[in-house]
C-alpha cells in the first residue's frame, strides 16, 4: 500500500518508520525537512509539499500538534486538499484534537468524495517505536476495515468506537485519566515526603501495592532523580485537559486537575514531562489551586 505520512515529531517519525520496516511504500511531508533524513535513508520518499503526499499515497496520515495545525494542513493553500486529488482517497488523523475538528474534517472529506478516520493513539514513543500503541477509532466501520492492517503495525490493538469524533472523545477521556493519575503520583510522593518518608520509599510502596500501575513505574526514575526530559510534554497534557474542558467536561477532578496543568505551564514547565507537575507542586503552590 502506499501511505502518505503528514507529521514527523517524537511520535510521528517512530510510527513511520514501522510502517516502511512493514514494506510499505511511505510518502512523508514535514515542515522541517530535516526530520525527514532518518526515513528517507531507509526508504520512505520525501515530498516537497503536502498535496504531492496525497496525489501519490492511498492512505494519508497526519500526525500533528493541535486543533489549529490539523485545520491548517486540511484546509489552508497548499495543504492536503489543495489541487484536487483528495476523491478517493482515506484520511486518517492520529492527533489528539477535538470531536469538533474531526467532525469538520470529516465533512469536508466527504464532500471531495474522500473518507476520514479520526484515530488518536494512547502510548507514548516507547510503546510507539514497539508497535504498543491502543488505537481509538472514530468514523464509518467499512473504512475502518479497510485499514486495520495498517492499524496492526502501528498498535497491538485498535478499537472501533463509532461515527467520526468517537476516536477523538475516548483519546481525551484516557489523557484526562492520565492527567489524574500523574498529579495523583506527584502529590502521594510529596505529601509523604513532607512527613518524612523518602521518594523512594514512596515509589515502592506505589508500585509495590494494588494502586501501581505501568505509568508510576515507568516514571519511577524520572521522580526520584527529580529530572523531568520530555517524554510526554506537560504543554500538550495542559492542551488536552483543556479540550476536556471546552468539550463539556465539569466533573472535580477533571477540573482541578486542569487547573494545575494550567498553572504549571504558566509557570515555564510546559516544555518538561507531564511528570514535571511534581515540581510545580512541591514548591509550595498547592493554595494557588481552587
């Protein structure tokens, strides 16, 4: 099958790469070229714009930061849908955007005769380089068949959850649960510390007990170093959350946990992990919080 791939960031280019591994043939566009270098060494075709992707794949795939780059790269002069080789062709969006942006795109989509899948992933580039991703599926079930090969490569399992926008709701619920989860870690962790009981024997206790989960473990390191790289940037935690939010979402946690995010990347940590919520909160800023 030939697939375009629109999107090369920590993720993106992980994914790709399994897709030329699985021998097939891999258009790429990214807005900075260089990303490309490591999947045209192996195979993949560079290409200079991003209607060329769609006039030479079957199936195109973007993968990119929020709802404005997703519209931007349907919809804007130049961009997928430009010089009308759209018709015929499958869309599928593995960003984390809202309901309301995979509904949109799908509807242009089908007035140029097109088909559109939203289909975020729950994973991070670990699981993603593996092939470990879960994929949540949103759009018309046939379509969804066509490509579950191609969904099998990418993740050890993907879902079908309804008409378009399904795949984009159940990406925010999980991404709200890991937002709870994370800011829970970091405030058992200190709260604990606080009264004398050490990070790492904290972080044992976690991972030892009913409440350990893949997550805690793997952040394991990461807290008891107290350094935070980026895995899964808190800028995009704090953008998720807040589509939870905009998209209806008022329950107390879901709030609360929004406005920590919220205010820890006021605070300058967005470009940290989603872990680096544990240092916004130890210094004291719990008041801050209502």
């Amino acid at each position: 099958m030939n697939i375009g791939w629109i999107g090369l960031g920590n993720m993106g280019r992980v994914m790709a790469e399994n897709l030329v591994k699985a021998d097939h043939r891999l258009f790429i566009y990214n807005r900075t070229k260089i990303k490309a270098e490591s999947l045209v060494n192996i195979g993949a075709t560079f290409c200079e714009d991003p209607s060329k992707v769609v006039y030479l794949s079957d199936v195109i795939i973007t993968m990119v930061s929020d709802d404005d780059a997703v519209k931007s790269i349907y919809s804007s002069e130049g961009g997928l849908f430009e010089n009308g080789n759209a018709q015929g062709k499958l869309f599928i969006d593995m960003s984390t955007v809202s309901p309301e942006t995979s509904k949109s795109i799908a509807d242009k989509c089908e007035k140029m005769g097109a088909y559109f899948l939203d289909a975020p992933v729950s994973g991070s580039v670990k699981p993603a380089k593996e092939g470990n991703l879960v994929i949540m599926v949103g759009g018309k079930k046939d379509v969804y068949e066509k490509v579950v090969p191609v969904f099998n490569i990418l993740g050890k399992k993907s879902l079908y959850l309804g008409d378009n926008g399904s795949g984009s709701i159940a990406k925010l619920a999980i991404n709200l649960l890991l937002g709870i989860t994370i800011q829970g870690i970091a405030e058992s962790i200190l709260f604990a510390e606080k009264h004398g009981i050490t990070r790492e024997e904290m972080m044992t206790i976690i991972n030892e007990s009913a409440v350990g989960t893949d997550i805690s473990q793997i952040k394991t390191e990461n807290i008891l170093k107290n350094e935070y790289p980026a895995a899964f940037p808190l800028k995009h935690m704090t953008k998720d959350l807040g589509l939870v939010k905009n998209t209806g979402t008022v329950s107390p946690l879901a709030k609360a946990v929004e406005e920590a995010f919220r205010l820890a990347l006021e605070a300058g940590l967005g470009e940290q992990d989603v872990m680096g919520i544990t240092d916004y909160l130890s210094e004291n800023k719990f008041s801050k919080l209502t």
